[in-house]
C-alpha cells in the first residue's frame, strides 16, 4: 500500500512535499529569528507543516495562501 493510499486522497503526499519544499527553508530562517536555538526553530517548522498536513481539506498549489498560513501558525 503506497503512502498517498492511506491518505485517501492520490497524489497528497506529493503535493505536501512540493509545499515543505517550497517554505522549509524560509520558515527555517524566520522561525530562527523568534526562538533561542536552532532546533528549537526545526520544532516550529516541524509543527507548522504537521498542523498544516492534519488540517489540509482541499487539494491547491502552493500560494501566498499557504505561505499566509504558515507563517500564522
């Protein structure tokens, strides 16, 4: 069983990739000015996307929506 069956939802994994590809590094950097360490700012990063995968409903592209997103979060 492949990784975008369990998601219920083809091609969601691959989507979700293209976005931590897209916003890891700069989120990296920002969250690097608001916390002590750099691992704590891999935490926050971490934390963000996952929040962002568990509460994705609908398929889109990364966008300035996104980016909105998880800056917010």
């Amino acid at each position: 069983m492949s990784e975008d069956s369990n998601t219920g939802e083809p091609g969601k994994i691959k989507a979700f990739e293209a976005i931590v590809s897209e916003y890891e590094s700069v989120l990296l950097r920002y969250a690097g000015r608001l916390v002590p360490s750099h691992d704590a700012a891999q935490d926050v990063v971490q934390e963000a996307f996952l929040r962002f995968f568990r509460s994705w409903e609908k398929k889109f592209e990364p966008s300035a929506e996104v980016s909105s997103w998880l800056y917010r979060v």
